[in-house]
C-alpha cells in the first residue's frame, strides 16, 4: 500500500513542477519571484517553526535532523533508526484585492521531494524543491478603463540540494546543506498606444526578457535537546546561509505585434534582440542576501510541544540590475513564528484518532520588499494533521496542512493577496541498516 501511495504522489506531484504555475502573486514580479519554500508541511502547519526534530520527519530548515540519532531515540534503538522519504504538494486559491475591485485566481504546485539516510553518528539528505515562484498578469488600466500597460511574468529558481549531519554529542548535532539553485525567470511588458479619438493602434510594441539563473549557496544548522525535567525537554536550534551569488544569463527582445480586442491573442510580426552585451547586462550577477534563524521550544515527548522561532535576512543587499524599476526597493526582512502540537495517546492500541498528531501556529513578517514607499507584510494561521499510515513499527504518516492569511495592503493602490492554501504530504520511513541481534 505504501510503495503504490509514493509511486501515486510522486507521478501527481512530479509533474506539477511543469504544468502548474505556482503562484498567482502579482509581488512575484519583484526580485527573483515569491519564495515558494517555507518548511515542510509538519513546519508550516506550525506556523512555520523548524525548531522540533524527530527521528521519523524530515525537517529540511536544518540539516542537523539528518542524523536522527539521539534527537529523538524514541521509537527506535541506535541501529535501526529509520530512512525517512517525504514528498508534498500545495493548492492555493488567492483573492487579489485592490482600490477598484477584486479578483480570484488559483494555483497548484509540487512543494519537494526529499530523503534522509542515518548511519550511526552521520546521516545524509537530498531531495528537489521549488524555491521561488514567478507567476503574475497585470494590466495598469487609467480612469478611461483604458489599458495602459500590461504585464506577464512566469518561471523561477528551483534546488537541488544534498546535506550532511553529524552527532558532536548526545545532545548536539550539527549538519550543513549544499544547495545548486537553477531555472528561468520570464518577463513580458506591453504599452499600449491608441489614436487622438480613443482607438487602438493597430500595431504594439512587446518587450520579453528572460534570465537563466544559477549558483551554489549553503546553510548550516544546529539542533540541541536536552530534558530538562522527568517529562519535559528542551530543544533549540539554529541555521545560517551565508551571502552567495547567483549567475544570471539574460536575453531581452522587442517585438511588433497585432493583438486581436476579440481574444486578446497576439500575433507577431517581427522581433529584434537587444545587445545587452554594450550594455554589460549579457551576465550579470544576484545576490541571494544571508539569512540567520533561531528558536527554542518546550515539550513532553511524544505528547505535546511549543515553540518559536525568529528569521532575520539582509534582503537590503539584493540587487538585480537586469530587472531595475523606480517603483521598488528591498529592506531587511523578517519573520515571528509561533506554534507546536497535541498527541492524545501516542502509544495507543485502539483508537485512531489518540494517534494523530493535531497541529496549529501562526506567523507574522515583513518580507522586504518595499513597493511605493510600503513595505509589504505577511501574516497567517496555520492548522494541520499528521495521520498515521501503514505498519504500525514504522511510524509513516500522511501530513494535511491549512493555511489561510494575507500579503501586502491596499494602500498607495497596491494590492492585498487574501491566501488560502491546503498543504498535502507524505512521511514515511524505511529500515534499511537494521542490526542482527541474533544469530
């Protein structure tokens, strides 16, 4: 039942990364796109914290959950710890609302795909995630109801990634990840002309540019736990990426087309490429900003847990020169985030439900982006489940998150994105490098 659930959620999930846009953000226009990955499903559902860590979830904000061992001892010995596989996905329906009136579009999307491999004191991860997402229709319309400008974007920064964790003590583990970001990001600009009368002109003027973004960067991570009493337990943790740079091979092209009022369809006439390299835009390089997070939570194993968490990152010092405007600028970002989780009987032989984990959080951030003088915010509540599947000695589970909240303001008429996502993931575990204890 397992191996057919992953071949299922793997074969759905998988193809989303190229069918589905995954977001509708107009704010995706800014930078590199929205960041698209904000912890596993377990994390978000907890408004977001990657301070707990066990050993049969995947927590890919810290690589230091890749050894496992002795972060949670609990339900496995030293030896067979368990190889942990985890795959998710995200629907999103977002109400766009401005000055004169609202809009609703949706989204879907493939959120990763990971696995973790303990062996005694080391373990090792590696998966695939979308990292930022661009996916925007904007049409700048005057107080005729005129199209002004009208404007498309698409693409974004997708890792692959592959970490390593070592157990320092009983109560410390450090880990560090070494992440390959890659992808595109599309941009298209149409400014509409129209005759003394009203009319428009028959032909228009399309600008389309396109950056192929590449570049390494790292993250390093900290986990420490710790009892503090005969029921409860401490546990803290820590992750800092360093500043790196991203290469980014650019190509921008205006085209003379027709675009039928009918359809909106547009037929090209004909294209020129612009020489960025008289420009020195040819290649040019982004800097993804560093980015320190830390947080301490308190709980009884396997019964019950809290924490919180605050990120810090020096979004001032991104900068894009192929994609410069007048409208925006970036400022430090950061984030508070709140929440944990309920078991009723974790060790339960009847009843279900005692078995599911319930969790609920909530975040608030300012996301650095500063457009027309505003910075944009973001606020949201979260709700998930984690059920119980397949053999009881392994531990699986399918992961279902809610999130519901807000993004940027109406003001200086912008646009406030009302959000609602549902989080879908599965957890499951293996043992690969059991132990004989018998001969």
């Amino acid at each position: 039942m397992i191996k057919r659930l992953i071949v299922i959620c793997i074969t759905i999930l998988s193809s989303s990364v190229f069918a589905q846009q995954g977001t509708a953000s107009p704010y995706s226009f800014y930078g590199i796109g929205s960041l698209k990955f904000k912890g596993t499903v377990e994390n978000r559902s907890m408004g977001g914290i990657g301070v707990y860590l066990d050993s049969i979830h995947i927590n890919l904000r810290n690589p230091a959950s890749y050894v496992g061992k002795n972060i949670d001892a609990y339900p496995f010995d030293g030896e067979s710890r368990p190889v942990k596989f985890a795959v998710a996905g995200t629907a999103s329906r977002v109400t766009l609302k401005g000055e004169s009136g609202e809009d609703n579009a949706n989204s879907s999307s493939f959120d990763y795909i990971a696995l973790s491999v303990p062996i005694g004191k080391f373990g090792f991860g590696f998966g695939l995630l979308p990292y930022t997402s661009v996916g925007y229709k904007l049409d700048n319309i005057d107080n005729d109801g005129d199209i002004v400008n009208r404007f498309r974007g698409e693409g974004g920064v997708n890792r692959v990634f592959a970490g390593f964790g070592y157990q320092i003590s009983k109560k410390l583990n450090a880990g560090v990840d070494v992440n390959y970001n890659f992808g595109n990001v599309q941009n298209t600009a149409i400014e509409f002309a129209y005759t003394p009368d009203g009319n428009l002109v028959q032909y228009q003027t399309r600008e389309n540019s396109r950056s192929d973004l590449s570049g390494l960067n790292l993250n390093f991570g900290l986990a420490y736990k710790t009892r503090i009493s005969d029921k409860l337990e401490l546990s803290a943790t820590a992750t800092y990426a360093p500043e790196s740079k991203l290469t980014s091979d650019n190509a921008r092209t205006f085209s003379t087309i027709v675009i039928n009022t009918q359809t909106d369809i547009e037929a090209t006439l004909n294209t020129s490429e612009v020489d960025l390299d008289a420009q020195n835009l040819r290649e040019t390089k982004l800097t993804l900003p560093s980015r320190l997070s830390f947080g301490a939570g308190l709980g009884k194993p396997k019964s019950w847990f809290v924490g919180a968490e605050y990120t810090f990152q020096n979004t001032s010092d991104f900068s894009n020169p192929f994609y410069s405007n007048d409208v925006s600028t970036f400022e430090n970002a950061s984030q508070i985030s709140v929440g944990g989780f309920y078991i009723p009987d974790f060790d339960a032989f009847s009843g279900y439900f005692k078995r599911v984990v319930y969790r609920a959080g909530f975040n608030y951030a300012n996301t650095g982006l500063v457009v027309k003088n505003e910075s944009i915010k973001e606020f949201g509540i979260s709700f998930g489940l984690g059920l119980p599947v397949g053999n009881r000695t392994l531990f699986s589970n399918a992961n279902f998150g809610f999130e519901i909240g807000k993004r940027g303001t109406t003001n200086n008429n912008l646009i406030q994105e009302n959000f609602i996502n549902f989080n879908v993931s599965l957890s499951l575990n293996s043992r690969w490098f059991r132990q004989k204890k018998y001969n």
